[in-house]
C-alpha cells in the first residue's frame, strides 16, 4: 500500500486562479443586485406612467381612479394646507395612536391567552369551542357594536383594534407552545426546571418565532381596526378622511389617504422586523435574504 | 453453553438486590393509545444497574428500549412492577439522574454557555457560581473558543458535546442515554465515545446507555441487555469482561471484542428479524 499525495509545485498557479474566481463571482452578485433594483424601478415607473398617460388620454377616467398627479396634488395640498378636519400629522396620530393602543393590549392579551390555554389541556379543550365560533364571527362587525356602547371617541377604535389583533396572535401562540419540542422540556424538566420556569425558559421562547410572525400579520389587521372603526364613526382620523373623500366624490382624497395608511404600515413593518431580528438573533440566517 | 469461558458471561435474571443504583423490578408498563386500544410497550421486565455500572440496552427498532429509560426518569410510571432509584421508589423526577437525548435538546435561543449552566440555574444555585462551573465543564469538553456560540453555530459532533456537559455539570449519579451518538459520523462518534468513558469514569456515576448498535453497546458496557421484539422484555444479558480503560478507535479490532459481538448478534438477530416481519405486517 502506497500513499499518494499531491504534489506541491502548482500551488501558486492556484492561487491566482482562485482569486480570479473569486473576484468573477463577486462581480455577478453585484450586477444581479443592480438588476433587481433596476427592474423594481422600472416597473414602478411604467406602472406610473401608464396610469398618468391613461387618465390624461382618458382611457382611464380620472373621476374613479385618480391619476398619480391628481394624488400627489391632494396629498401635498394635505400636508401644506391641512385636511377639513385639521392638520394632516394630526390624522396620522390619532390614527396610528388607536392603532398602537389595539396592537399592544390584543398582541399582549393574545399571547398570554395562547400560553395560559397551551399549558392547559383541560382548558384547550373546553375553550377551543368558544374561540373557534368567536373567530367565525366577522370581527369588523363588532365595529357598530363598539361605536354604540363606547362612543365615537377612541375607545371604540382601540377596541376594534384589540379585537382585530387578538384571535391572531392567540392563535400563534397556542400553535407555537403546543408545538414546543417534547425532548427539549423533558430535558429542561430533568436539569431541574420547575413548571413555571419550563413556561419562561423552554416554552415561551420556543413560542417566540410563532408570536413574531403573528405580530407582522395583526399590525396590519390593528390598522385595519382603527381605520374601520373611524370610517363608521368618528372625529379624527385617517378612516374618517377617506370617508369625507368617498362623500364628496374625491377619488385623489380616497387614493391620497390609501397611500399614506400603506407608508405607515411600512414603516412599522420595518421597525418590527427589526425588533424581531434582535429578538431572535440565535436563530440561523434565512437561505435567502428577501428584499434585500 | 460454552459462552461462560468466554469474555461474554451470560447472567441469568434474579431480583435486583436492594443497594442497586437503578432497580427495574418486574415492570409491566401499559398505556391507552388515542383510539382507545390497550398498548404493552414492555413486559415483565427486570433490570439492576450497580453503582457505578456501565449498561446497554440493545434490541430491535420499537421494542420499548427508550421506555425504559422514562421508567427511570419518573415521566412514565409502570402499571404493574416497581422502579427504585438510589433504594428509593421513584416518585418524581430525581436530582441525581442526568438524561442525554438522542436528538438535539440543547436550547437553542442560549449560548453554549448558557446551556450548559441551564441545570445549576434551574436548581437554585447563585448566578456567578453556576457561570464558573459552566466555564470549567466547557473546558473539559474542549470548547472553551466557543462559549458565546449559539447551537446553529456549531457542528453536530460539539453540539454533542455541550450535551454531554449540560449534563455532567449537575453531576448525576445516574446517567442515562437515549442513543446519544446515533446521528453523527463515525470518527466523530468513536471520539465522543472516548470522551463520555473519559467522564464516567471520573465521575463514577451509573450508566444506562440505549443504542441500536451492538458494537457500540459492547465497546462501552459492563452488562448488556438484550431485548426480545416488542412488547420488549428481556432475552438475555451478557457482562462483558474486557479491560479498561478501553480505546474506541482499536478495541473494535480486538479478536475478543469481535468474539462477544458475534456471540450477542447471534442472539439479538432473530429479535430483528422478527421486529422487521411485524413491522412490514402492521406498516409501521
């Protein structure tokens, strides 16, 4: 029996050869990227372009479907001149106060409901019932209900709100704690881990990645809560704002508004995605980064 | 039989003796499935473990092999029979057991360092002590670059090894393993094999190691029991005389380990072939 090994003389030649491979393959990345990004670009500009030329040409009637100069002139009139109900920030606020408030209170209800209910086989079985047929109900809804017992104040949109979010994120995380891993809570049962340090040490983590991916979903519903719950009935509000332009036949008020409401779900998109980067920066980086 | 001049003795069962560190009396363990059939996972099974006794548990797939283990742990309680750990009854989990699992039950949300200090933490004891001694038993496993890794981080061979320290930190007096090294590559798996008789041999604790593997199971033990095909009981058990401290890369080649393990196979073979029938019959 021989060894063989390889000889050693080529082995600058490689090198070169490795870094020339290396430099090439950085280079395709980078033009990829560009490519991406310019074609993102390019449709949003066709898209735009076909709009505005349509409604100029009146293939499209600018009277039902705006045309992007029409948005932009309500939307810069809006913030220059303020909205028939006042200041333009103050819309957004009061919109996106109602909406942090039902966010908060249905995400925390929804999480400790989810936990309490999937440490508990007896009460899973005896509630599971009741939720289902709560959550068949179409929850909008309950907008009038609340807009009648609570006013038209904030009340009623924060509870729309809550309401909208909570069966979301229950949901999650009774998924997330009923699929914790049973090798790893034996494990923490045989270290010596007492029941309730099980449900903060094992479970709610595990559930985490759940609770997460619920949160993205019911901000957007929370949002959805609010601007219903101003739409039936309110003083101030991005809801109320669209519903005045519906009123008064203003598609650009009604676009102009949709756009705004899509900028700040956006925008709390981005800070809860980074929330949730921080929270789990334990977990391995995803195949493929989207969007990035 | 001739096997008595042989390095495998074959013990006849008796009743386990009062001082055992693990004592397995008579156990019959039945549990209702989810479609209301009565299932016998084990039957009429009796095992003792010494202080400071290494044995295997071999038998064909599905033969209530983990099972036993539970027993021991006090997550599952038998339905007829007796378990004693330490000369107690068991009623609960124990302090003295530590658990390896056969698949990944690390945390993975800790750091190696937090994983490994899990145990001490949950026992009450002070934050900076239970950090210390984390620190010392990543040491001992060789991972002290990689206390602030997370698992995912990690290959499968060191993830084994922060196990095997999360476990040893509590220093269990009884151990018990649940086919530790059964998804990891041979050399890596012959080194872990080192190193767990590195530890037990330190720590003097009492060993219950289940595996598929015969060869594993006689390169390791003192006492191996077979078991027959499910519901499980016990076919024979062999002690195993083969000096230590032993080497896991050469003893597989010693003519008398060889000897042992064709002799065992001999009589695990049939509880096979016989699980692999039943198995295709019941499309399991």
């Amino acid at each position: 029996m021989t060894a063989i090994s390889p000889a050693a003389d080529r082995a600058a030649t490689r090198e070169t050869s490795i870094a020339v491979a290396e430099a090439r393959a950085k280079a395709r990345l980078h033009r990829r990227h560009a490519l991406v990004i310019g074609l993102r670009l390019a449709i949003l500009v066709v898209f735009l372009a076909l709009w505005e030329l349509g409604a100029d040409y009146n293939f499209i009637d600018p009277f039902f479907f705006s045309s992007p100069s029409g948005i932009w002139e309500q939307i810069w009139s809006w913030v220059t001149e303020g909205t028939s109900q006042g200041p333009l920030w103050l819309q957004i606020y009061v919109t996106l106060e109602e909406t942090f408030l039902g966010f908060v209170i249905g995400a925390l209800g929804g999480i400790a409901a989810g936990i309490i209910l999937g440490r508990n086989r007896l009460l899973a079985d005896v509630f599971s019932i009741y939720i289902k047929i709560a959550n068949s109900v179409p929850r909008v809804v309950l907008g009038s209900v609340f807009i009648i017992a609570l006013g038209l104040g904030m009340a009623s949109k924060v509870a729309l709100a809550v309401v909208m979010v909570f069966f979301v994120v229950f949901a999650n995380a009774f998924q997330g704690v009923r699929e914790a891993d049973r090798s790893m809570i034996a494990n923490a049962q045989i270290l010596g881990a007492s029941p309730f340090q099980i449900t903060t040490t094992v479970i709610i983590p595990s559930a985490m990645s759940w609770i997460l991916a619920s949160l993205h979903v019911s901000f957007g519903f929370a949002l959805v809560g609010a601007v219903v719950g101003e739409f039936l009935g309110a003083k101030q509000g991005m809801g109320l704002l669209i519903s005045t332009a519906q009123g008064a036949f203003n598609a650009n008020g009604v676009f102009a508004a949709m756009i705004i409401l899509a900028v700040m779900a956006l925008v709390v998109e981005f800070i809860i995605t980074r929330f949730e980067n921080y929270v789990v920066k334990w977990r391995p980086a995803p195949f493929n980064e989207q969007g990035a | 039989m001739q096997l008595q001049t042989m390095a495998a003795e074959k013990l006849s069962p008796a009743a386990p003796p009062a001082d055992a560190a693990i004592a397995i009396d008579d156990v019959t363990l039945r549990f209702v499935t989810p479609d209301g059939h009565m299932m016998t996972a084990i039957r009429d099974f009796t095992m003792t473990v010494a202080r400071g006794e290494f044995a295997c548990v071999v038998g064909p797939t599905g033969c209530g092999k983990s099972t036993t283990l539970n027993l021991v742990t006090g997550l599952l309680r038998p339905t007829t029979g007796n378990v004693r750990v330490m000369g107690n009854p068991v009623t609960e989990i124990s302090r003295d057991i530590g658990f390896v699992f056969q698949s990944d039950a690390l945390f993975p949300w800790r750091s190696v360092i937090d994983n490994v200090a899990a145990g001490p933490l949950y026992r009450g004891t002070p934050k900076a002590e239970a950090y210390e001694r984390a620190r010392d038993w990543i040491a001992r496993v060789g991972l002290a670059r990689f206390e602030k890794h997370y698992p995912h981080q990690l290959s499968g061979g060191m993830r084994k090894r922060v196990a095997l320290a999360q476990t040893f930190i509590n220093q269990p007096k009884i151990l018990l393993m649940d086919e530790p090294f059964s998804a990891l590559d041979m050399q890596t798996r012959t080194a872990m094999q080192d190193e767990l008789l590195d530890l037990w041999s330190e720590q003097k604790s009492s060993v219950v190691f289940v595996t598929h593997d015969l060869e594993e199971a006689v390169a390791l033990a003192d006492k191996v029991y077979v078991l027959t095909a499910g519901p499980g009981t016990v076919k024979s058990v062999y002690r195993i005389d083969l000096p230590r401290p032993r080497v896991m890369a050469d003893i597989r080649y010693d003519p008398k380990f060889i000897e042992i393990a064709k002799v065992i196979w001999s009589d695990l073979r049939e509880e096979v072939q016989l699980g692999q029938n039943r198995g295709l019959q019941t499309g399991h």
